[in-house]
C-alpha cells in the first residue's frame, strides 16, 4: 500500500525525532538537517507549536520528508496532515489513528511490540511499524525475535537508538530506518546555533551510507 514510502523509509536510514518548542527554530533546524544529508524530519505533537513547525519546515525545505510523530488521536493527525505532515507516527497501535490515515492515504507507523500489535497492523496492509520504546523492549534482539514469525515485515526502532548502536540495527535486514533524537537535542541548539546539530547528523549520516552505499 505504501510502498513508495517504505523504499523512501530504507534511503533516509534515520528519522530524527524532532521536539520543538519555537515555531521560529523550525526553519533552521530543516536547513541544518538537509546539509547534513538528513532528508526527513518526524516532529513530535509533544509541543503546542508541533503543527506551525511543520508547516515551517515544509517551507523552508521543500524536498524535506517532513512527518508528525507522538499522534495520539484523529484530531491531531488531521491538524498535522493540513499543516503538510506527509506521515504520521503513534507512540502505540491505535486503530483509529491508524483506519483514519489509511482512509486519507497518509503512510502510518504506529508503536508495535508485541505480536499482537504486529497482526492488527499486517491486517490493514502495513509492512513497517515503529519499535518504540526500542531499548526497554529489548531493542534489536526482541527485534529479530518478532521478525522470526512475521515474516517480511519490518520495523522503525526508537527510544535508545544512540551513534553507539545504530550500526548495529541498520545492519539488521528487519530494519527500515532508525528514529532517533541524538542529533536533534534541544541543548544541542539552545544558544540558536545549529551546527552542531548539523554536525551529529553529518556524522549519522555517514553510518548510513557506510552500512547501506
């Protein structure tokens, strides 16, 4: 169903998980990511300005694959698909959030952990979900694990995912991407300066193309 997207998913490698508490940081925070290679962006309803944010982006970056994560509910996913969200990504399986999108054709990756979680996805056609929190869940190894029995279907691992240990999950044939916050901390671009975030997601970056060409 959303395949084109999948294929776009396995080029980025990683997602940086974006929260953002100014809409006026937006802006610079696309252009620092698209210099350093980093083509997409998921920015999180975790903040009041989440949807002025990505409207931001979008402008300020048009070839940005720019998503809306933490979507809790249909009213949140229809606010970040008007402000130009191209996906959405739920914390959980919700089987509103997740009919909701499919009946808008807005690719969808909800939170799935368990079996369970995996079957109701698979139902409604979907072929990557997101891992999340990956590191409490028991990361690449609860992993490899699910992909045993649900053969072909692939996962988006988040919560965890460090430079230590990227490698290591992009490496993995059950891995579409990577979600991650390490390059985009807000402390990392407090004083207004982002190149350092430009520079952790050069560095990001670098591992994808050293694992994936």
């Amino acid at each position: 169903m959303y395949e084109k997207f999948y294929d776009q998913l396995e080029k980025l490698g990683i997602v940086p998980v974006v929260v953002l508490e100014k809409v006026e940081d937006a802006e610079p925070m696309a252009h620092a990511l698209m210099h350093a290679g980093m083509r997409s962006a998921e920015v999180t309803f975790r903040t009041a300005c989440a949807a002025e944010c990505i409207a931001a982006m979008r402008a300020a970056e048009p070839e940005m694959c720019v998503g809306a994560g933490t979507v809790l509910n249909n009213e949140q996913a229809d606010r970040a698909i008007d402000a130009g969200a191209q996906f959405i990504v739920s914390p959980g399986y919700s089987e509103d959030v997740v009919s909701h999108c499919i009946e808008l054709n807005v690719p969808v990756l909800p939170g799935c952990v368990t079996p369970s979680d995996i079957t109701a996805a698979i139902a409604h056609g979907l072929h990557v979900t997101k891992f999340f929190p990956a590191a409490q869940y028991g990361g690449l190894a609860t992993i490899k694990a699910l992909a045993a029995p649900f053969v072909g279907h692939r996962f988006m691992p988040t919560g965890g995912v460090s430079t230590a240990n990227v490698e290591e999950y992009l490496s993995c044939p059950a891995i579409a991407a990577c979600g991650g916050t390490w390059m985009v901390k807000p402390a990392l671009f407090a004083d207004g300066d982002f190149s350092r975030v430009e520079q952790t997601a050069r560095e990001a970056m670098d591992v994808v193309r050293k694992v994936r060409g």
